[in-house]
C-alpha cells in the first residue's frame, strides 16, 4: 500500500482506459449506445453532456456498479470483467462521486481505511494509513487533518478526503463526477491544481461535468455524450465552448444571455436588517439588507449555505425572522399571522424554491395538480363553494405547458415522471404566469440541461423587461454574472458588498464569497 | 435499609439486568448496522420456550441453550430476508416477528406439554445453576467486602458472567476491529462500504445474526437460568425496554450497561419489596410494578435528551445511479 507511483507510467503504448462497445439499457430507456472511447495514460479526458446524457451510467458500468449489456472493457491494454467496485479498485480505477460516500461521524483516517483496512485490528490499520497519508499529502499537496471529523471540515476538504482515499487504494485512474458543483471558484482552482499534479504524476484522470469553461481550461481531449451517445471526442486545443455546447444539444445554443440594459424603476422589494435564529441558536441571516427595483434582476452569489436560503425563505413567508420586508412600500409581517407562503403571494411576491423536489413541487401528483399548489385558493378554480373544477385547471394546466415548452406537454402525468428541466419549467410556469411583482427565484438551472437553460433565462429576462423585480439566487457564478443587473455576495449570513457585473470579474467575487474583502469594499 | 438489604437488592438488580443487557446489545449491533429491530422480543420469547422445552425433554440446559439459540436465529433470517434482501419495512417485519412468536410458542407448548400453555419445571441439570466463584465461601464473612464478593459477585448462572463479559467484548469489537469500523459504517452510510468495494448485504446480515444469538441467550436465560420454566408473554415486554434502554445508552456499549442496570433496579424494587411507603404514604403495589414501564414511556419520549439513532437505519440500502 505504497503511494502507486511505480505503477503510474508503465507501457505508455496501450491506453489507459478502452471501452469498445458499451450498451446498457434499463428497460425502455437505452442508456448507453454502443459506446467507444480510448484515453490515453497521463492525461485529463473530459466527458461533457447534458443531465441525463449517459454520462454517469457510463462511469458507473466503469466502477462496476452497473453490468453493460454489451461492450467491453480493457484496462492498460489488457481485457478485464469489472462485476463489482471491489474489482474495479482491484484495477486501480477509483470514483469521486458528485455526492460524496463519507461516513460523517467518522475521522479522515477512518473513511480513507474503510474497506481497505489491511487487517482485522483497527489500530496497526490506522497508524500505517497514517504514516502513507502524510507522504501523500506531501506528494500531492492534499492537505487535510487525518483526525478531523467529516462532519466539521467543509466540502472542499470532503473532496480531497474522497481523492486521498482512491490514491490509498493505489489508484492510476480517477473519475470525478462533477466535482466542482459544490465547490467556490477558489476550491474549484485548488482542486484543478491537484489534478495537474497527479496527472505531472502519470495518474489517468477522468473529469465528468456539464460546464464548458472547465472542459475548456483542465482536459487535454474531451467527449461528448448525447441521449445515451458519444457524439464526437477531439482535443480540447482544437474546440471552442461554442462547438461543444451544439455537439451536446445537438442545435445551435446562445452561452451568453441576450439582454438589453436594464430600466429600473421605482423600489420594489425592500429588506432591511433581516436576522434569523435557527433552533441550534446558530445565527443563520446576521442583519441582511437589500432593495430590488423594478424592471432589475438582482443576483445573490454566494457558496450554498452562507444564508441565501434562509433569505428566500424568510421572503417567501416560509420561516420566520425580525426585522423589516417591504413591497411597494407596504411592510410586511415577519412572524405569526399573515407570515405565510399564502399571505406573500397575496402581496404579490411569488417563489420558485431552490429545492423543487421537496419545495416546489410533490413528486407524486400530477403536473396540474401542481400547477394549482399556492394558488388553489383562486376563484377561478373553483365550480362552486365545496368543489374545486378540476377541468378548469386542467386546461389552464395545458395552456401553460404549452407556453412553457414542457415535455411532453400532459397536464395528467405524475410531477415525478418529467425530467428535472421539465420539472422546473412548471414551477416556473406556476410562479411567473401569476405576473407577480416579486419574484424569487432560487437555483433556477440546477439539474437542467442546457436547453432548458436558455428557456428558463429567457423567461426571467422578459419577466424583468415587463418591469417586475426578481431576486435572483444561484451558486452557479455564470448564471449570476450573466443574468444580474446587480450582484451582492453572501457569506456567513451577510452581504459582503454589491458589484455591478460589468465591473467586477469572478475573482474578486470569489474572494467576496470567501468572506474576504477586497480594497473597494 | 441495612447493608445486607441492598446487597440482595442488588444482587437482584443483576439477574433481573442480565436478559435485559443481553437484548440491548443485540439490538445494538443490529440497529448500529442499519437494521431498526423491535423484534427482540418475539425472538426472546421463542428462545426462552425452546430452550426450555429441549432443556426439560433432555435434561441439558446447554442443549436448551442452543435449541433457544436456533429459534432466535431463524426469526433472526426472516428479519433480515424481509429487510434486506426484500427490502421490507422493518418495522412492520419486527411486529410481525413479536406476534409470531407470542401465538407460536403457546400453540407448540400445548401441544407438547398439554400444560396451559407453559413447559414443565425444570430441575437438575437441565437449569443454569449458580455459580461460586473461587473463595466465596472462605471471605463470606468479612465485613463489607464479604458479602459483595460472596452475596453480589458469585452466585450467578454462567449466562449472567457471559452477559457482562459481553460489554466490554462489544466495546472491542465496535472500536477496535475492522468488522466495528465496517458495522459503524454500514448503519451510517452504506454507499460509502458499497463503494470501498464491501458488501452492505453481508455486513447487515452478520450483525442481524449476532443479534439472534444475543437474544437466544437472553430467552434462554429467562426460562432455564431466572425461572424455571417457560411460561406464556414470561418476557414481559423486556424486548421494548430493551430498546429503550438502547435509546437511552444512545447506541453505545458501556452506556448501555448502565441504562440495563437501572431497569433492572427498577425490576428489583418491584420484586423485593412490595409495600414501599414514601413519606409515610404506602405506594401501591401496581405503581411499583409500573416503574420500569413509565421509565421505558419517559425515554421513548424523549425526555431525556437527544437520541440520534444511525443515520441510515431503518432503512433498506439502494444502490443509486
């Protein structure tokens, strides 16, 4: 259990990874289509697609997680059956997962042994992983406190954490799936710097994402996958962002966002000194205040979990707080009654909540059932003072999938069974045909594939052209950058500044996410 | 009270303790690997019959021992089967273990033994007897340190040293062996064993099976080594305060042993004396009786703190995409 680094750069011949032929179906849905790809040793290979593209079923048929009903697969040259993770590990390949497989009640050292203890007493285990940790960390500048507790160290150190375990177990071809979506630009910096390392070191990399720009500034070659196919592989040098977006979508793609200059008007939303307690006693919002004008997208930036949450919350009337709302210039009630998700459509402040799944919609009603949620309450869905007229919502239902461009556009299929850019497009159907004043809208494109993106966009600039106010929050610094007329930074539950986007670039919002202050704040 | 009093207090509150502790740490290694089981009960019950009915028919209380073992093993596989394999509520599947074997050990009686139901007693051999450990007799009459030596240390049947000896036992395996690091594991994230390339199926089963030799004990105990013969419901519920006592030890070895010992205190009170008066003021018998099952009511509602039970337990392990 030495670092691997004799077994990086042998026979530089055969390729590192081979897949010929790799078929996998579940059910009607052919995941993966006779599927082709050789990467060579020592270089980064992108694999980009949409959600839904493949992509993860591919690398979970290279971990061993799923059988290809066809293919085959070959390993430095040499034909190998991968039927569990046990034997893809025995291969030397290791997976970092989007969502990370730590035991969270346990130490560094703890999760990196796990399932490779080398031996049925835990204490010769952890002091040898231990002494081969340290040189790792070392070798590949991976820093991080073996006795720490995952649940106290924060994602991007969760993440070397998942890398330090596949080195320990001696693996020369790492797959991460979407690395960076948890991470801040500087995490993300710092996490493609490890992987130039290890790649300076012979290891065989495998980067799966949606986002061009780090295809464009880590791979060496990339493929793209499109509905279960690999539509093309070329050298990143010799692709442009432009080029891969259309492989994936397989049409043309606007990147940048069409917009005029905006026209704000009168203040919409006013915030002042909004505070929350949660019930650990943990300050969650420490004073937030903010104005959203009309006809103006004003965009929070920020690493999740430094309050943006908490803030749509509390304006979407679902948690309570002190301090002062304001719409077109009427204060609002912070707690008790009229404190409420009705109350605040009411005022005419609408919510597309960050978490649609749970928040937005309910997975087992049918799309115009949800349609309806939040609004139920309407006259005009009602056939008299028991009944609610369902055809009534229904045809509503369809009228609005139609003007949203939902597929497949059928007001009676379960919320469950729409993809999650469909599922969006109805709760943003929802929220943005009752022409609120306010709207809020939280991750608007996470999970959504590309084209979904565009639509989504679209919709929200044209909302700000007829003059509403839209608060806008997302983790994903392009969307903020490209769509906001204004960006304020949130980190520890404050506003860390304001930026105009033509006048600030993504670093000095991520020191701003960092918590760090530049000179001009 | 008197020394000698309390020592036979205590000296009660360890045997009452025994097959309480021996289900609590049953449970513990099941519910540390992800499997709820409020099947102790059911499985304690149908040990506690079958060692009885094989200790009396041939005159082996080891025997006994085993036979009780198997029973709580098979209702051991058909928990694990529903929940693992079947991915079934595990709940639903424990309750269903407890009326089992609540229905099915008094058929079976009835139809071996025609005795309402009950086994007949048991003498001899086919009891766990009393042990005296070395030099009880010599320091009996010592002061103070003879009677706790001679009155609360020996004296018991082998299964109440086992089931002390298991504490620190269990303590070791959790935190200091690879199979605790993976148990630990399993209960709290099981795609991370998936992913280390180690089987979920195989760790849940391991941990439900000690949890059926456990409480195979636990059965045993009570009606070869505590009484002396099975008798109808004779766990009294001591499969649910069990899992209280789990809760209140917060799924930890040690704790566990203490939340056991109380309860088995509280049995002891009940046992020993039945009038107690408070402040003048004679206690019903009734309100003796219910001590331990108010104490099990004020835990299992919360009221003494937070318990965070392993984070994926109770639940069956899908593999995602």
């Amino acid at each position: 259990m030495q670092g691997g680094k004799e077994k990086g750069r042998q026979d530089t011949a055969a390729p590192a990874i081979e897949l010929r032929g790799i078929s996998k179906a579940f059910g009607a849905v052919q995941a993966n289509k006779d599927i082709s790809i050789s990467v060579q040793p020592g270089t980064i290979h992108g694999i980009i697609g949409e959600n839904g593209a493949g992509k993860s079923t591919l690398m979970s048929i290279l971990y061993g997680f799923y059988k290809a009903d066809a293919g085959e697969i070959f390993i430095r040259g040499k034909k190998v059956q991968i039927p569990d993770s046990q034997a893809a590990i025995a291969t030397g390949i290791g997976m970092v997962f989007q969502h990370f497989k730590l035991v969270d009640n346990f130490t560094v050292l703890e999760n990196v042994i796990l399932g490779a203890e080398g031996g049925a007493l835990l204490r010769p285990s952890l002091a040898k992983a231990r002494k081969i940790l340290t040189e790792l960390e070392r070798e590949y500048e991976l820093h991080v406190d073996p006795d720490a507790l995952i649940s106290e160290i924060g994602v991007g150190k969760q993440q070397r954490v998942e890398i330090l375990k596949a080195l320990y177990r001696q693996a020369d071809i790492l797959i991460l799936d979407e690395p960076t979506g948890v991470l801040t630009p500087a995490e993300a910096d710092q996490l493609f710097r490890i992987l130039d390392r290890l790649k300076a070191e012979g290891k065989t990399i495998i980067l799966i994402t949606h986002k061009l720009r780090e295809i464009m500034e880590a791979t060496d070659t990339v493929s793209v996958m499109r509905r279960g196919e690999m539509t093309a592989t070329v050298k990143t040098a010799e692709t442009s962002p432009e080029e891969l977006a259309e492989l994936m979508v397989g049409r043309k793609v606007l990147l940048r966002v069409d917009k005029a200059p905006a026209k704000p008007g009168d203040k919409i939303l006013e915030v002042e000194n909004l505070r929350v307690v949660d019930d650990k006693g943990v300050a969650r919002l420490k004073g937030v205040s903010l104005d959203v004008c009309a006809g103006e997208i004003l965009g929070i930036a920020g690493v999740a979990g430094n309050g943006q949450s908490e803030l749509l919350e509390v304006l979407g009337g679902m948690l309570g707080a002190t301090g002062t709302i304001r719409v077109n210039g009427q204060p609002l009630p912070l707690a008790g009654k009229g404190a409420d998700g009705r109350a605040r459509r009411a005022a005419g402040i609408a919510h597309v909540p960050e978490d649609r799944q749970r928040k937005g919609l309910i997975m087992d009603f049918m799309a115009w059932e949800n349609m309806a949620f939040g609004y139920h309450h309407d006259a005009a869905y009602q056939s008299n003072s028991v009944l609610m007229d369902n055809g009534a919502i229904q045809r509503e239902t369809a009228a609005k999938m139609e003007r949203f461009d939902v597929r497949p556009p059928a007001p009676r299929l379960f919320a469950r069974n729409f993809s999650g850019g469909n599922q969006q497009k109805i709760v943003v159907a929802r929220e943005i045909e009752r022409n609120p004043d306010v709207l809020l809208v939280g991750q608007p494109t996470r999970g959504v594939d590309i084209g979904a993106i565009e639509f989504i966009h679209r919709q929200l600039i044209a909302l700000r052209d007829a003059g509403k106010a839209i608060l806008l929050v997302s983790v994903e610094l392009d969307e903020i950058m490209s769509l906001s007329d204004r960006i304020a930074v949130m980190f520890d539950g404050q506003v860390m500044g304001e930026r105009l986007p033509h006048e600030t670039n993504e670093t000095e919002l991520g020191l701003l996410m960092a918590g760090i202050r530049g000179e001009a704040a | 009270m008197d020394f000698l009093t309390l020592i036979e207090l205590l000296d009660s509150t360890v045997r009452s303790a025994t097959p309480l502790l021996l289900a609590c740490l049953a449970g513990l290694y099941s519910e540390r690997a992800g499997i709820f089981d409020i099947g102790l009960e059911g499985k304690m019950l149908a040990a506690a019959f079958f060692s009885a009915a094989i200790a009396f028919m041939t005159g082996s209380a080891w025997l006994g021992l085993l036979a009780g073992i198997g029973a709580s093993l098979v209702l051991s596989v058909i928990h694990g089967l529903a929940s693992i394999n079947y991915r079934g509520n595990q709940l639903i599947s424990g309750v269903a273990i407890n009326f089992l074997a609540a229905g099915m050990t008094v058929l079976v009686a009835e139809d071996w033994f025609s005795e309402g139901g009950r086994t007949p007693s048991l003498e001899g051999s086919a009891r766990f007897g009393p042990i005296k450990l070395p030099f009880a007799d010599q320091i009996a009459d010592t002061p103070v340190v003879g009677p706790i030596y001679a009155g609360l240390l020996s004296g018991h049947s082998v299964l109440v040293y086992v089931a002390f000896a298991m504490v620190p036992v269990t303590w070791w395996v959790l935190y200091r062996s690879r199979f605790g690091l993976r148990l630990r594991a399993v209960g709290e994230a099981p795609e991370a064993v998936d992913t280390a390339g180690v089987s979920v199926i195989r760790l849940r089963y391991s941990a439900v099976i000690i949890c059926g030799v456990l409480c195979g004990v636990a059965g045993a105990y009570l009606a070869t080594g505590l009484q002396a013969n099975f008798t109808k419901d004779m766990t009294a519920n001591r499969g649910f305060i069990a899992l209280a006592a789990l809760i209140f030890a917060k799924w930890r070895p040690w704790y566990a042993l203490a939340a056991c010992l109380l309860f088995g205190f509280l049995f002891a009170i009940e046992t020993r004396f039945q009038n107690i008066a408070l402040f003048g003021v004679p206690l019903p018998l009734q309100l003796v009786q219910a001590l331990p099952y108010i104490l099990t009511v004020v835990i299992l509602a919360g009221f003494v703190g937070k318990a965070i039970p392993p984070r994926a337990g109770g639940e069956a392990y899908v593999k995602e995409r």
